[in-house]
C-alpha cells in the first residue's frame, strides 16, 4: 500500500493550538514551590499523578523548571515556557498508557533524581536541562502501539524512520524540536549558538535512549561503569548515566506503592491488547504480552521486573544512593506479583489476570 507524501505530512505534524489566554495566565501568576502540589512532591514513594489532572501537571512542570534553577540561569521567558510546556502536553494522545500523565510522572522522577547531591556532580548543568525536556516530550504523539507494529503495519512513521531504527523514538524527538522551533515555545532562546546544539545533540540521545531495545544494548556497558566508578571527566560516562536516569525515570512507575504499580500495568495491557487485537486483524500472531487470549500479566510482569527494571534500579541505587528505596519498592512489587501469580495458578487462572 502507497501512502501519499500530503497524507504522510498530515499524519506526521501534529502542533497542536494553544489557548492564549491560558499562556497569559499561566506567565502570569507567580511560580508555587513544588510544596505546593504535596508536602511529599520531593519523596521518591510520591505518586506524582495524585497532584490532580493535566493542569496540574501543567503548572507542576513549570514549578519543575523554577525550583532546579533553569528559568533563572537560562533567561527562559515564561510565556515561552508557558507555552512550551501546554502544547506539549496537548501534542500527547488520548492513548491508555502513552499520554500526559505519563510524560509528568517520568519528569518528576527526574526531578527528584536531579535534586540529589550525586546526580548534581556527574551531569553538567546543560545535561540536566536536556534531561527534563526530554522527559516531558519522550513519548510526545504516542499512538499506543510498539516499534514493530510501526513496521509491520508499515505506517508512515515506519517508512520515514525505520531503517535508521527506534521509530517512534526518532518521531517523538522530531516532534519535540517542531515544538522548541517555534517562537512562542523557543526555551531555548537565550542560550549561546553552541549551548543551544548541545541541549538539541542531548535532548536526541536522551529520548532514542527511552528505546528499550537499544537500552538492553548499553546494560554491559552501564554495570562496567558503575563498577569501575563513574568518572565525570569521561564523556561516555555521561552519556551512559543520562541514559541510565531516563530509563530509570521511564520504569519509575513499577517502583511506586503496588497499588498504583498494578493500576498503571492495567493501561499498559490495555494499550498491549489492543494492538495484539489489530495485529490479529491483519493475520499476525502477537507475541505472548499483546495477546489477551495467551497472556498471564503477573508472569509477564515479573519477567520484565527481573529481565529489565531490577538491573536498572539496582545500578542506579549504586550511582545515586538517595535512590536506594526505589529498589527495594521494586522487589517488594516482584513479591506481589509473584503472590498474584500463585493465587491464579491455585484458581485455574492462565491468562490476563488484571481483573
């Protein structure tokens, strides 16, 4: 099947319309400390969608922005960033998983990462500017579905990208530099030509770095740095670590009290079977996690826990000790699943297992 080039356009560039008057209001009203949203907004066991609904996270983000320094040192205007941060947030779809709400809580887990003295002596400060606007637009125009969907459905996004590889990854970065481009959303604009490259150059690797495939690839890579030490005169090392804290903040969710843990697994499954439902749809077998006929989600779960999220949070307790809870809220939720996952065997349960 041929897709046009005008339709391709259509479906590629998404900038959504800002309301005005919400960015006058928004750079106009004084900037609350993060306090305000929780009295625990700065605890690694807060559940950041709890603040309220995409306002919230809205008007978090700026305060995210105000409280490590950016605003200030960067010159960045606040109608700019009033504007930034709305249309990014309304460049997200309406999809289970893959949305606002998600985008927020990755930024807030980075946040909380860049609050502590560690991450403060191995990221520059350009990094750690890099590092929260790539959070908030690491999924931006999501459509709920995996990379190799993309392909195997080979949609547009997979005929622009897919032979450079991580396709949605490639399309969210390019959506993000569509947004900075724009005068009214220009954060950026105060910094020097070269500080303005090298935010863009970071920004790229950090969100191609949210491709779990190319994560598992840097793993051997990230246990020699972290046993070897980090060594902040090395620039792969920053590489590897900013890497390591977007992934990080990307799985934050699996580290949160269980009962938010297993309510988040629930939309994850939602947007998995649905496109385990169109893939059969096209005559395709999905593989075992996006088919609700075959899929036991604790099982799954518990191999993704233990394949992907535990060396992740194990290495990241290692470079930011401040971090150590997030790994012990991980096993606990292993254990969890591992109860749920007898309960079902003991029930005759083999597939699903979210009701």
């Amino acid at each position: 099947m041929t897709i046009g080039l005008t339709s391709m356009k259509l479906d590629l560039i998404r900038l959504p319309d800002v309301n005005p008057e919400e960015i006058r209001r928004l750079s106009s009203l004084p900037i609350p400390p993060t306090s305000h949203f929780s009295p625990h907004f700065t605890s690694f066991h807060f559940i950041p969608r709890s603040i309220g609904g995409g306002d919230a996270y809205v008007e978090a983000s700026i305060a995210i922005f105000n409280e490590l320094g950016f605003i200030n040192r960067y010159r960045i205007e606040r109608k700019k960033l009033a504007g930034f941060v709305l249309r990014v947030a309304q460049g997200y779809r309406n999809v289970p998983y893959h949305n606002w709400s998600h985008a927020f809580a990755v930024a807030h887990f980075a946040f909380l990462l860049l609050r502590t003295p560690a991450v403060r002596g191995q990221l520059d400060e350009l990094e750690r500017l890099s590092l929260v606007i790539a959070c908030l637009c690491h999924d931006i125009d999501h459509r709920g579905t995996t990379n190799s969907f993309q392909k195997q459905a080979r949609t547009p996004l997979a005929q622009l990208y897919s032979s450079e590889g991580s396709v949605l990854e490639r399309h969210h970065y390019q959506q993000t530099t569509n947004i900075l481009s724009e005068v009214e959303c220009d954060i950026l604009c105060n910094l020097t030509g070269n500080q303005h490259k090298t935010v863009y150059d970071h920004i790229k690797e950090i969100i191609l770095a949210t491709d779990i495939a190319q994560h598992m690839t840097k793993v051997g890579e990230m246990r020699k740095m972290i046993t070897q030490g980090i060594n902040p005169s090395r620039e792969q090392h920053h590489y590897l670590m900013v890497c390591l804290l977007m992934t990080a903040s990307d799985l934050s969710d699996q580290t949160k009290h269980f009962k938010n843990s297993k309510g988040i697994a629930e939309s994850i499954y939602t947007e998995f079977f649905s496109q385990g439902d169109l893939e059969k749809q096209m005559g395709a077998a999905p593989v075992e996690m996006m088919d609700r006929d075959r899929a036991c989600v604790p099982r799954v779960q518990i191999d993704f826990i233990d394949t992907v999220a535990l060396p992740v949070f194990d290495m990241l307790s290692s470079a930011v000790p401040e971090s150590l809870p997030t790994f012990h809220s991980l096993l606990n939720n292993r254990r969890c699943w591992a109860y749920l996952e007898e309960i079902f065997k003991e029930r005759g349960v083999t597939t699903n297992g979210l009701e």
